[in-house]
C-alpha cells in the first residue's frame, strides 16, 4: 500500500512526508514537460498526478508540489462534507441559504443558493456562513480527523481557509480528495457520496472531469494564487490530480483547466 503521502520522496529525500491513506504500493516520476506547460503560458506552478490504476503519483517538480499555500475555496470540497455530516445541511438540492442582500462583486453570489448550487457558483459567503453554522469545535475536530493539511483554523471560523493559517499542499490536495472518491473519509458514506455528486464537472471527449477551483485573492479582486483538485474518469480509469498556478495576469484564472486538461492528456489520463 501506499505508505507515504509525499511519494515524490522516492525521488528526492527532501520532500516531506506523512502518511497516505490505504492505497496499493505505488510508483512515482517526475516529468518535466508537465512543469514546460506553465512556463508556455507565462507562469509558474505545479501539477500532481495519481493513476490510481497504475499505482502511479506523476509530477511536474519535486519542489512546489509539496510546498502548501492557502487552499481557497477548494477547501468548499471539506466544508461541504462536515456540513452534510454534522446536519448542517440536510439536502444539498432543497436546503437555501438566502442572499443577505450585501451586493458583491460577483454576481453569481447575490442570490439564494443550495450548497449544490453554492459550490458551482463557489458562493464564498455561502460557505462562511456554513462554517458559522458548523463553529469552531466541530470545525477543529472534522480537520484533525481528516488529516487536511496542517488542520489549523487559526484566523477566523470564516476565514481560516481564504486569509488564515490553514496550508495544504498538492500532495495532501491529491491525498484528501482520492479518499473522498472512494469513500474511506472519517465521515458517513451518505456525506462522501453527495459531495462526489455536487462537484463541477466537466466534460472532455469520453473523460469525466469531477473538480474544484481555488483562487486565493478573489473575494478582495486581487487574485494571487490558483487551483484546481479533482479526479478524472475515462472508462474504468481515474486519476486524481491537483495543481496550483501564480496568477500573473487575468487570463490565468482560466489557464487552470486549460493547463489541467493538457498535463491530464500528457500522463495519459483523458
């Protein structure tokens, strides 16, 4: 089984590492023409890549891909499992959160939403209130039991995961969400299935794309880092990833898929 998180560590001892969860003995590489895809498009970042029917953890550095950073609003994929598990939210389709009426910058925000229209538009305010809703305690108790990052909610019940002390690193990014995708998160099956089936999705040829976004800065306009988390289906594959981005100019909010679905295609994988 797999018995380290940072796998990269096979290839470079000064990777960190912790334990990844019940998963087959695995391979890992690092190519470097998945790192050539940021550089082409005028940035800098990192892509992780587990196939999970090879066993093989594919990677563009062995640097970046386990330094952590804020996780944005890909921390609404944990959020949204506490708030299904604690009874936060009953039904992701007819529990409404409704608009408190404050105009924002994003229009997609000013409106009712159900968490699974929340997480589509990634509704920040929705999810704020969510994690109000959920407190402190249980909030603390939910992270520590899923080994999410550093699990450290310092900075604000609302805040933590957008300007406080929680850091996540790809390696970790990729760890949590294949637990999710097969259902052995400490939570109940019935939370775990209906976050699978509210993620975004995304369609390329005969490939299922199931992921989240984050960009760190965005509520405030000023967007420094981006990510995308996921998995991938194609036939009886999959294959989880996670990458993060500097945001250097706009048209690198969207440069995230487009960058995930050719690193996706290089290994393989859709």
């Amino acid at each position: 089984m797999i018995t380290r998180r940072h796998a990269l560590g096979l290839l470079a001892a000064t990777v960190a590492s912790t334990a990844f969860a019940n998963v087959a003995p695995q391979r890992s590489e690092i190519r470097d023409g998945l790192a050539r895809r940021f550089a082409d498009d005028g940035t800098e970042g990192t892509f992780v890549g587990y196939k999970t029917e090879d066993y093989l953890i594919v990677a563009s550095d062995r640097d970046r891909s386990g330094q952590a950073a804020l996780p944005a609003s890909t921390f609404k994929i944990a959020n949204s499992v506490i708030a299904l598990d604690t009874g936060v939210v009953g039904d992701p389709d007819k529990d409404v959160f409704k608009w408190d009426g404050v105009a924002r910058a994003i229009a997609a925000w000013n409106q009712d939403h159900t968490l699974r229209s929340a997480i589509a538009a990634s509704a920040v305010p929705v999810y704020q209130e969510i994690a109000r809703r959920i407190g402190a305690e249980r909030m603390q108790k939910y992270l520590t039991d899923f080994d999410y990052g550093n699990a450290n909610i310092g900075g604000g019940i609302d805040q933590f995961w957008l300007t406080g002390e929680l850091r996540i690193d790809p390696m970790q990014q990729v760890d949590f969400v294949d637990r999710l995708r097969r259902g052995t998160l400490p939570a109940r099956k019935r939370s775990q299935e209906l976050v699978r089936d509210i993620l975004p999705v995304t369609r390329v040829g005969d490939a299922v794309i199931r992921a989240k976004t984050g960009l760190l800065g965005a509520e405030q306009g000023r967007p420094s880092l981006g990510w995308i988390v996921g998995w991938v289906e194609k036939g009886s594959e999959q294959t989880v990833f996670a990458l993060n981005l500097d945001v250097r100019e706009p048209r690198h909010v969207a440069s995230r898929m487009a960058i995930a679905q050719l690193c996706l295609k290089d290994i393989g994988a859709i």
